[in-house]
C-alpha cells in the first residue's frame, strides 16, 4: 500500500524550475533514498510534501489524502514528521523541553515526559536529557532533531541530510538508528549524499537533477543507471 504519492509536482522560483513535473509513491514501511547533485530539488520536494511551501501545481497524498495545500502543523497532525538539511533545534532549551515540544504539535494528547526519555533513550541521549541543546555535539544535534520527530508519532518520516558532516563511526551508528525507526513502524524518505548509508539500507532509490527525476529503482539498478553515473555519481 502506498502511504505518500506525488504527481506531476512542479515549483518555480522566478524563472527556475525547483521540481518539474515529479512523480514518485513510497510504499508503506520502505526506506526510500531520495538523491542527487546539490541544486536537484531534493529539499525542495521535501518543502512541499511537509507544507513548507506550496506547490504551483501537482498533487501530494498521503494515505489516499490530498494534503498540497495544508499548513505544516496540519500535515505534521496527520502523521509526517521531518528534520532539516541544517539542524533546527531550540537551541537554549534542554534536550528533554525539544522532544516535548514535538509531543505538543504532533498527534500525542498532551506531554508525555516518560515517553518522551523513552524517545530519549531510543536515540541514544537518555544521558543527555538536561543538557542545553546548543551545548551538543552535531551528531547528537541531529539524534535530537530525530527525537523529536518521532515524538510527533509520524508514520512517515522525512530525514533531509542525516548524516552530512558525521564521522564513519557517527554515520554507522545513525545507518542503524534508521533501520530502528523501521523497525518501528515508520517508513522512511531520506535525502543523502553518503552512497554507503543509501545502498546498504534502502528499499528504493529516486534521483532528481535540475528538478527532474532521471530514474527510479533499486540500489543496484541506480548506481548502474548510465544517466545517473554521468550526472551524479561518476565513473
């Protein structure tokens, strides 16, 4: 069953096509990569299935339910959640008050604080709880940024550069925090440009290039794309 599907999902900025005529569906509990150079919309696509922007035309679904057009908290009330490329963090509030604040706009009734150390301990900063958010490391930044999606209860996931900037040892452990969160229940879209995380964890790869999706398929079948090679990936 497909959760999310997007058709023919354009945006301009002035004379700049950001997304042209894009279309992709993400079937429920896969992990999808969504790659591509810097500039192929890859962001752009996210602004627009989460309500950050609007699109100039296109439809986006979720669970067979328009949502092109809803405001952010709207679609994050309905079960999408997100992290952003630069980290957005309430960077002088603990650790603990920024997974609240995802209880308070997602789907949960209230707060919950033993569910949100749960959360907390699920991504490995249950030490971490009352320390200023601003004082964390970036990998523990984007663990936070991560919890506190997931405190909005989404069953779709939108992970925007997870692993930019890590170490290799920062990055094997977010590759296994996002199996987890699968595990959990959610499935997952994820823009990267680490090509280890995005063939060893997902189901399906899209590449976008100038707004543009060039192809769609496995790991295998991208990286073997004669298009994809030349654009993106190199010999």
């Amino acid at each position: 069953m497909n959760i999310l599907e997007v058709e023919g999902l354009n945006k301009h900025f002035g004379g700049l096509a950001a997304t042209s005529a894009v279309d992709f569906h993400v079937e429920a509990g896969e992990i999808v990569g969504l790659i591509g150079p810097n500039g192929a919309g890859k962001t752009t696509v996210f602004n627009l299935v989460s309500g950050a922007i609007l699109p100039d035309s296109g439809v986006v679904r979720f669970k067979g339910t328009s949502i092109a057009g809803l405001k952010p908290h709207q679609i994050a009330r309905m079960g999408i959640a997100r992290t952003f490329q630069s980290v957005k963090i309430f960077s002088k509030m603990s650790v603990s008050e920024n997974v609240l604040l995802g209880h308070l706009f997602g789907r949960a009734k209230g707060t919950d604080p033993a569910e949100t150390n749960e959360i907390l301990d699920f991504v490995g900063l249950a030490g971490l709880k009352d320390a200023r958010a601003m004082d964390l490391t970036l990998a523990n930044q984007k663990r936070l940024e991560v919890a506190r999606a997931l405190a909005t209860h989404p069953d779709l996931l939108l992970l925007d550069e997870l692993m930019a900037g890590l170490t290799p040892t920062e990055v094997a452990k977010a590759m296994e925090l996002v199996k987890s969160i699968r595990e959990r229940g959610v499935t997952i879209v994820m823009i990267e440009h680490v090509m280890k995380a995005i063939m060893s964890i997902c189901d399906r790869i899209i590449v976008l290039h100038h707004g543009e999706k060039i192809a769609e398929g496995t790991p295998q079948e991208v990286v073997q794309n004669r298009t994809v090679i030349e654009v993106y990936l190199g010999e």
